[in-house]
C-alpha cells in the first residue's frame, strides 16, 4: 500500500522514533547486563543486549 504524499514525512517521523526508542532500550538493559525476549520460528530465545549492540556495529542482523 502506498502512502499518501502528505503523509510521507509523519510516517518517516514515526518510523525514525520507533528505531531510537528500540535504540534506548537495548543500550539500557545493556547496561543493566539484561537480554531481550525474541519469538523466532515458534522458539522463544533470550539474547544479550550487549550482543545486539555489537552485531548491530557490524552490520549483521540477529532476525
């Protein structure tokens, strides 16, 4: 589905700040030496946030 052209830039908007705060929450459970919880194929898996961070830097994705 295509967007509206005047709703191109609030989508990008929201878009943006769904990234930082995702950003935000791994830096902080990061810091507090926390996993988050994924759901992959039906398995739940728990992986360090400081492992996400560190893919992240590299480019590879953990999904």
């Amino acid at each position: 589905m295509a967007l509206k052209p005047e709703n191109v830039e609030l989508f990008a908007k929201i878009e943006y700040g769904l990234k930082l705060a995702i950003q935000r929450l791994y830096e902080q459970k990061a810091a507090n030496n926390e996993t988050a919880v994924f759901v992959i194929d039906g398995e739940v898996r728990h992986i360090s946030a400081r492992e996400i961070l560190e893919k992240q830097k590299k480019g590879i994705s953990i999904l």
